[in-house]
C-alpha cells in the first residue's frame, strides 16, 4: 500500500511541475503579446482557460449548470 501511495505521490508531483511549466509559458507568451498590443485576443483565450478548468476540478457542465439553478 505504501508503495502505491509514493507511486501516486511522484505523479501528482509531475502533474503540478507540468502546471506551473505551462503557466510560466502562459505568462510569457502574454507579456510578448502584451507588448505588441494584442491583449485583447488574450483575455478571450484566458476565459476559455477559465472555463475549461471547471471540467478538469471534477465537475462537468452537467454539474455546473445544476449548481447555478
């Protein structure tokens, strides 16, 4: 059983190494992007981030749309 739970330990390890990855990348291209002026493009897709970040949190449009009525 311990063996499983450091097994699962070192993924979740990586999966939030690959995440802060990723949000350094996403911050960079926004500073780049920013730069140039085309901010507002970005904020669209940071919406879409935003959206699509309830689906991986365990909760499904199904869920959310119940939650809100």
């Amino acid at each position: 059983m311990e063996s499983k739970i450091a097994y699962l330990n070192d993924k979740l390890v990586a999966v939030a190494e690959r995440e802060k990855k990723r949000e350094r990348e996403r911050r960079k291209l926004r500073q780049q992007k920013s730069s140039d002026g085309s901010d507002q493009k970005d904020d669209e897709n940071d919406k879409s981030d935003k959206e699509s970040e309830g689906d991986e949190n365990g909760k499904s449009d199904k869920d959310s749309k119940g939650d809100e009525e």
